[in-house]
C-alpha cells in the first residue's frame, strides 16, 4: 500500500505532537509538583472517586464558582475507565484533550481557510507542540502546557468554544444548530463562567458589528440561542 505525501506529514506531526506532550511531563521541577498536587489539581480525583463511582451525593459538595464538568469532568471520567492512578491520567488526559483541540482546530481552518491553503492543516498539530517543546528544552515551567492540557485550570471554556465555532461552520441543519448552541450554551455556562467571555460577549459583539440583511434571522436567532 502507497502512502501520499500529506499521510505522512500528518502521521509525522501528531507523533511529534503526542510526544512533546509526554517529554513536557518529564520535567519534573518543585514548580511541576505545586502545579501538579494543589488542591484544585487534586479535587477532580476527588469527585470521581466519590461523586461519580463512590457513594458521595451532590448535596455533600461545595462546588467552586466554575465546577467544570463539561469537559473537564466528562472527559476525565473517560480517561478513567481505564483505571489509571491519578499521575497517569493527568497525562492522557492531557494527550486527548490536545487531541480533541488540534481536530477541531484543523476542522474550523479547513472551514475558514482559503482553498490554497488548507491543505496545510497538519501543520497545527506541529505548531502546538512548540509550546511542550519550550517547556522541554529551554524554560523548563510547564505553566503554559498545564492552560491547556489540565482539568482544572479553564481550558474547558476554551475547549467548549472551539466546539460551538464548528458546529457554527458546519452543515447541521439551522434548527439543529439553534437547540445544540441553546443547550451547549447553557451547560458551558453553567460548568465555567468563562465561557461568557470568551464565547458569548465576543460573538454578540461580532454579530452586531457585521451583521446583514441577508443573514439576519439567521445571526438573531444564533445570538439568542448562545446569549440566552
């Protein structure tokens, strides 16, 4: 069997992906331990293990102002039928919420992209893997990698708004769109209050600013449904 060219760039890109990944967890620092045991690292073991397979009910918890289990919890849940201990799963969770990242941005370039240039998506996976790679190689603080591979530290909204752009740019039917933006929206709101900040505000105010009569049912009742 005859791979293309673009197979192996891919193929290529999310190895080197996937691997700085697990080369940023190897720097393991006192600096890496504080990120990695504080109480708001720890707390969603915590939930799991009582809330979601122990005996713990929902009354028995004082949640933060941004609860997070959607994706967070969801995903970590996942990662957990697996069985890891806690390190473990820290770094799959990681390794597909970076996956789930990437597909989507690749999606939404694919969407938005000039034609000439879309064949080019394998490079984002690539140009994520930079950010692991500085932590690695040169500045050794894993801060900027645990925004956005950790659990508990609101890359979820990030991960939400990434999800409501494709759909945005997908071929779902409208009325279909309008009921997944109306209760994604409000399950995204409700797990991370961020998500109004970086989704919500922004896309009113991009609406109000190039909105035209051609399309302006359509953006009302998208404003609507994400607002509401």
């Amino acid at each position: 069997m005859k791979f293309s060219k673009e197979f192996y760039l891919k193929t290529l890109s999310w190895a080197v992906l996937l691997l700085s990944i697990l080369c940023s967890f190897s720097v393991f620092t006192p600096h890496t331990h504080a990120w990695l045991t504080c109480s708001d690292a720890v707390s969603i073991q915590f939930i799991y293990d009582d809330f979601i397979v122990g005996p713990g009910k929902l009354k028995d918890w004082y949640f933060p102002a941004a609860p997070s289990p959607l994706p967070d919890l969801t995903l970590y849940s996942i990662v957990q039928l697996f069985h890891f201990k806690f390190l473990i799963s820290i770094i799959f969770y990681a390794l597909f919420q970076m996956m789930i990242i990437s597909l989507l941005c690749i999606y939404i370039f694919k969407k938005t992209a000039p034609e000439r240039l879309r064949s080019y998506s394998w490079l984002i996976p690539c140009l994520y893997s930079i950010i692991f790679l500085e932590a690695y190689y040169f500045t050794k603080d894993i801060t900027m990698n645990q925004l956005l591979t950790s659990c508990y530290y609101h890359a979820g909204p990030f991960v939400n708004c990434l999800i409501v752009y494709a759909v945005f740019l997908s071929t779902w039917k409208n009325l279909f769109k309008y009921i997944f933006f109306f209760v994604f929206s409000l399950l995204s709101a409700f797990s991370d209050m961020l998500f109004i900040v970086m989704l919500t505000g922004p896309f009113i105010l991009t609406v109000l600013f190039t909105i035209t009569r051609t399309d302006l049912k359509r953006n009302v009742f998208f404003v609507f449904c994400i607002a509401a």
